[in-house]
C-alpha cells in the first residue's frame, strides 16, 4: 500500500513546536490483510513517538477483525474486541477511543450499538459508515458498495437520530459531491455531532483528474452550505492518498511539509474559515496517508497550515475539539 523503500528517502524534518500536544483523531491498525502492509499498533507507536507530542489516538473502523461467527449484524463488533484488547493503562500513546462500524438504515442498530459498547471497554466513542458514492466507478468507494440514495432516506437518518439520542457522534466518509446531501442530513437530525472525514474529501481521479479548480469552486460552495450545520465538524488531514489527486506520491522523493503545506492550503485554510478551530479537529489517517509522507513530516504540515491561528486556536484543532467531541 505504501512503498517503504521510497519512504526511507524522506528527509528527516526538525519537529516544528514539539510542545503542542496532539490528539490524532484518525487511524486505523490491521494486520494479515491481501495485498496491504501491515499497520499494527507497534507501527503506530512508533510513528507517534518519533518526536511531536502525540499524547492519544482514536482508532476509527477499517472493517478489519470482524466475528466470523454469530449474528451477521453483530460481526463488526469483532474490531472494537480487537483493539480495546490492545489497551493497557501505561501505554504511551494511548488509544484513547475507538470508533466503530454500524449501518444506521438497519433496525437493530441499537442491539449493536450496546454490544459495541460493552465490548469497548469504556473506548467505544461513536460510529463511523463510509457512504462514498460517485457514479465513475473509476473512483474508490467502500468496498461492500454505497447506496447513493442513502443519505436521504428516513431509516437512515433515523439510525442518525438514535446515535443523537445516545450522544455518539457520527463519522462519515464521502466524495464532496455528497456534500450538499450530508448538510441536508445534518439539518434535518440536528441533535447529533456530525464529524465529515479528511475535509470531506475534494477528489481528483476519475471524471474528476485535470480539474482541480473546478473541483475546489463546488467544494467550496458545498463546505459553506455544511457549515451553517452547527452539530457538524471537519477533520483537518486524510488528502494525502493518491485519490486526492495532488500526485506527490510520485515524485522522486516523498515531498517535505512546506510542499505538502502548499497544496493543502486552499483546502484547510477555508475550512479553518468557515467552520473556526472549535469546530476543527486535525487527523493522520494513517496508515493511509503514508502513501505520500512520514508521520512526523504530515504533522509538520498541519501545524504550518495552522501556525497563524493563535496559539490557543492551533491547540484546540490539534487536540481540544478532540477531547470535547470524542470526550477523551
């Protein structure tokens, strides 16, 4: 999934304001899957360690470990044993929550819900369905497929309403033409915290490759609509994968975190505009972005692309709204 070789050929960046704490919002550990390197907790421990002060993760659903035996529904349960299993007190950095699957259109969703609480160990902070849609199938969607009527659908937003009802936010991932559709959501189940993943991914593949301006005009328009959603906050990271379109995994060598900066810029900065840091929470999505850098270079990125927040702003996207949101 990434190419270590080419990796190892970063150059090794001073770690830009080693004292600002950071929550790291989003990953995700697997291991023995086809065709993917493994990215197990060692890895993970290791990349936070390696110089910014990541203080705690939440590890968010990647669809790994689930039960192979049992009621279908209550399979992806099997994950959240998995990594509240891999919790101990004393470890550093500390998993600090979890985030696990559930189809909100399903009607036993609140069976499953309970059961991801008890199997999480107190870890268990909300629920994340990927519903990525584009009609180019040239684009990457969710491996069990994604309805893109979803979003729209009563039994759906009714799942939206019970995690509300349970205070658990929601974590979702989508192509931004779906953006419009979520603000409809976030309208219409107002009590509940919707997170929108890696700045609600701007793609530039597929029908999209070669029109990154225009991409930028839609999302834009459709970023300013979410934002009058009060209960909706943006994760700031997760456009680094080659989906994204910027291409940097290509270069001869991977790209330093003033160049990653340049070209997230447009992206982060109107979030950070529209939504304001209290409702911006910054993420790796590692393993996945290690497709185009080092764990310590992203964080470099990200705290250039807020360095001109004041000091108190800049640590509430690197790890305040975290800990209000997931409550970690």
């Amino acid at each position: 999934m990434w190419d270590v070789e080419w990796l190892s050929t970063s150059a090794v960046e001073e770690v830009l304001a080693p004292d600002l704490e950071i929550v790291d919002t989003h990953f995700h550990l697997w291991t023995g899957r086809p065709q993917r390197l493994d990215y197990a907790f060692a890895d993970f421990k290791a990349d936070a360690d390696d110089g910014h002060k990541v203080t705690a993760g939440v590890h968010v659903e990647v669809g790994w470990t689930y039960r192979t035996e049992g009621p279908e529904h209550l399979r992806p349960v099997g994950e959240t044993e998995t990594i509240a299993a891999l919790v101990e007190p004393s470890q550093h950095p500390a998993i600090a929550g979890l985030v696990g699957y559930a189809d909100l259109a399903d009607e036993r969703l609140p069976e499953l819900l309970d059961a991801h609480a008890q199997a999480g160990r107190g870890l268990f902070k909300g629920v994340r369905q990927m519903v990525a849609y584009d009609e180019d199938d040239r684009i990457p969607q969710p491996a069990n497929g994604a309805d893109p009527r979803l979003l729209d659908s009563d039994a759906w937003r009714g799942g939206l309403a019970v995690l509300g009802d349970r205070n658990l936010p929601f974590d979702v991932w989508l192509w931004h033409p779906q953006i419009p559709q979520l603000a409809a959501a976030a309208r219409a189940v107002p009590g509940v915290t919707v997170i929108l993943n890696h700045l609600g991914s701007p793609a530039a593949v597929g029908r999209f490759e070669g029109r990154r301006n225009d991409v930028l005009a839609q999302w834009k328009d459709s970023i300013d609509e979410l934002s009058e959603c009060p209960n909706v906050v943006v994760k700031i990271g997760g456009i680094g994968w080659p989906a994204q379109g910027f291409g940097r995994e290509r270069w001869m060598t991977p790209p330093g975190s003033q160049e990653l900066a340049e070209a997230w810029q447009p992206f982060v900065s109107h979030v950070l505009d529209r939504f304001g840091a209290d409702r911006c929470l910054a993420e790796s999505n590692f393993p996945v972005d290690r497709q185009t850098t080092t764990y310590r270079t992203l964080w470099n990125a990200i705290k250039r692309l807020t360095a001109d927040l004041t000091l108190e702003d800049q640590q509430m996207v690197l790890a305040g709204t975290a800990r209000r949101v997931y409550g970690v």
